[in-house]
C-alpha cells in the first residue's frame, strides 16, 4: 500500500463517479467496465481461461528525480547520440493481440486522466480497453 497521502487534487478510483453523469460518453465507459467483469465471470463460470488460469497484473510506478528530469529537458534528447535498444515493429496486429504485452501510460500526469471522470483521448480509451489498468488509479 502506498505510504503517502494523496493531495485533495488527486484523481481517486471511484467508479460511482461516472453514475452521476447522463451523457453518452459515460454511459458507454460504464459499459465497458461492466462487460469487462461480465467477461471474466463467464469465463471463470465456463472454464474458458484454462490458458490463462492465473492473471497477473504487475504495477511499476517511477517518480524520476531531479537529475532525470533535467535529462528529459529536450537539448539533452537533442544532443543524445546513444543507440536505441533493437525492438522489433509489426505493422499487423494489434496491442490487444499481443501476450505479455507491457501497457505504458504516461499521457496524462496523472495515471488513468480522466477515465473515470469526463475525459475521453488517448489514456482514457487505453484505460477502457484494458479495463485492468484501472487497478493502477
């Protein structure tokens, strides 16, 4: 559990947040939450995950330090000759499709945005499709 605490401004997990909302947006991230756990009671119900018996979700959270920070200033990217690692690039296929596939986040300073509020880009609709990362928030 974390050990510090959380400033009032700090987004919190709280799902009832979108009950109180009427507009379509809302109503369609309710959805997809509740279909997700709907998903996983059906399998669980039919045996249908026996490839995937144990679920793990593993949560690594960086807070880089100064010197880091500076790092990332862009005249150091600029400058910064170091060879990238080789990764390999697949022009079919989806994040979705892949296993063991590592979600980042890092849109929003705050992990999640607004999934769970108003709003609805690139974090928020990541957060929905893969519904499991909402135990990050």
């Amino acid at each position: 559990f974390h050990s510090w605490e959380r400033p009032v401004s700090f987004p919190q997990f709280r799902i009832t947040n979108l009950f109180g909302y009427t507009n379509a947006v809302q109503m369609e991230k309710l959805k997809c939450i509740l279909h997700y756990f709907y998903v996983l009671a059906v399998q669980n119900k039919n045996k249908q995950n026996s490839n995937n018996a144990l679920r793990m979700i593993s949560i690594y959270r960086h807070i880089p330090t100064d010197t880091e920070y500076s790092m990332l200033n862009n005249k150091y990217l600029n400058e910064n000759v170091t060879p990238l690692c080789s990764f390999e690039f697949c022009l079919d296929g989806s994040i979705e499709e892949c296993n063991n596939a590592i979600q980042i986040d890092f849109a929003n300073k705050f992990i999640g945005g607004g999934v769970l509020r108003m709003g609805c880009v690139q974090e928020e609709i990541r957060f929905l499709i893969n519904t499991e990362c909402l135990v990050s928030l």
